[in-house]
C-alpha cells in the first residue's frame, strides 16, 4: 500500500512538472510572438514614416518644380502679349485681337451684316478669319495647359462660330454667282470688250475678243484662295481654265460640256477640324477644297 502511495505521488508530481513545463513553454512562446509583433509593427511604422517623409520631400520638389515652370509660363505669356501689342501698334493693325473677346464678338457681328457680293471683300475677310482661327487654336491650347477648360472651351466655341459663318458666306456668294450667271457673265464680257476697244484704240493690244460663256472669279489673300469658273457654253471639247490669280490651272473634259456646270476651289492654311480633340493626322501645307 505504501509502494502504491508513493507511485501516486510520484506520478502526480510528474504530472505537476510536466503542466509547470507546459505553461511556462506557452508562457515563452506567448512572449516570443509578443516580440516578433511588436517587432514587426516598429518596422512597419519606420517603413510607413520612411515613406511619408519621402513623399513630402518628393511632393515639396514637384510644387517647387510646378510653381518654378508655372512662373516661367506666366513669365512667357506676358512677353508674348506684349509683343503682340506691339506688333499690332507697329503695323498700325485694325484686326481683331483674339485675346481680347469683345472684339472677336464685334468681328462676328459685322461678319454677319455685311452682303457677301464682293468677292475680293470676301476673300479679305476669310483671310482676316483665318488669321483670328489660328490664334484662337493657340490660345485654347494656352489655356488648357493653365488648366483652366472653361476658357479654352470658349475661344474653340468662337473658332465654331466663324468657320460656320465663313462657310455660309462663301455658299451665299457662290449661289449669287451661279443665280446670276448669264448677267455677270454679259458684264464681263461687256468689260472685256471695252478694254479691248480701249487697247485697241491705244495701238496695244490686237483682235482681243470678249466672251459671255463663263463666269470666272480667282482671288487670293494669305491663308486662303478662292476661285469659281461657272460654264454656260456647252459645246466645248476639252476646257482648260487658267487661275493666275491662285495659281491653279483645271482641265474638264467633253463629257462636262453637256451641262451647265460650275467649278469651285477653296484653299485654307489650316484643317478645319484640327481643333477636334480625337483627330490625330492633319495635312501639312494646307488644304485644297475642289466642288462641281
């Protein structure tokens, strides 16, 4: 009985050592985790203030950098307006400045006044358009590297408003010419004829003969060229057309002599849709516009 007492014992102090040993295993482990925790949370705090200082020092430098290249900008523009004024002042300019929009909307509003009947006030006008279009496409472009699209929205809406209105001129005009085609025709041969007798008289110039079978306009102005040939004779073989005006010779064939026809060429400096955000491949040189 003894034996078995001291066994008990024996065991249950075996059993207490073994559960002290556990717990204080568990207990270490428990610290240990503690400590790699700790551990890693300290470094992900240097990692994460590491980063920070890094971007506030990164951030510090870009506004730096962005306040340095938005000065110089300023600093640009203010030269280039002030060359532009004095290239207006210079040149003694009465053509509206497209910084300045109460004149651009003064320009509009004579545009749309005036009667598009004189071809050469016509061409001068579009070339005085075309000028304003040019610099209304740079200034949107300014302003939308000032990143303010709300300006740069409103020169590319006037830009809209004159191409359309130039394009309703040039129709109108050119519906007057192909309404009135026999008159006008009848008056250029009358002025023909006249000069002819003139030159005649003068001892200048020899057996010069006036036609009415056509009408032809050619005007020229920088930026733009327009001309028009309207065919009233249709009994022509082969017709070849001289534009010195444009520098433009246009040959038509017999199959056109049955018909009364009319012959249309435009020429602008710029696209007229190189303002439009998705267009990625605009001609060089110009772009030349060919209407029967």
């Amino acid at each position: 009985e003894k034996e078995r007492q001291e066994e008990l014992a024996r065991i249950a102090e075996e059993e207490a050592r073994l559960a002290r040993e556990a717990a204080e295993a568990e207990r270490i482990r428990k610290e240990r985790e503690e400590e790699e925790r700790k551990a890693r949370e300290a470094a992900l705090a240097k990692a994460i203030a590491e980063e920070k200082a890094r971007l506030e020092e990164e951030g510090m430098n870009v506004e730096t950098f962005r306040d340095l290249r938005e000065h110089k900008f300023q600093s640009e523009i203010r030269l280039l307006q002030n060359h532009e004024s004095w290239v207006d002042y210079v040149e003694c300019s009465r053509e509206p400045k497209a910084r300045v929009m109460s004149e651009v909307q003064t320009f509009l509003s004579v545009l749309r006044e005036k009667s598009p009947a004189d071809p050469a006030e016509v061409v001068d006008d579009l070339s005085v358009t075309e000028k304003l279009i040019q610099h209304l496409l740079e200034l949107a472009h300014e302003a939308r590297i000032q990143r303010n699209p709300a300006l740069a929205d409103e020169r590319l809406g006037l830009v809209k408003e004159l191409r359309a209105l130039t394009e309703s001129r040039l129709n109108e005009m050119t519906a007057g010419y192909l309404h009135r085609a026999e008159e006008v025709a009848q008056q250029l041969a009358a002025a023909a004829q006249q000069a002819a007798l003139e030159a005649q008289q003068s001892g200048t110039l020899q057996n010069l003969v006036a036609k009415s079978t056509e009408v032809v306009e050619a005007r020229a102005a920088p930026l733009c060229a327009y001309a028009l040939w309207v065919n009233l004779n249709k009994q022509f073989k082969t017709k070849k057309i001289e534009f010195p005006e444009v520098g433009m010779t246009a040959t038509f064939s017999k199959a056109l002599s049955s018909m009364g026809f009319a012959f249309r060429y435009l020429f602008l400096e710029h696209h007229p849709f190189e303002d439009e955000p998705d267009m990625t491949a605009l001609p060089i040189g110009g772009v030349h516009n060919f209407e029967l």
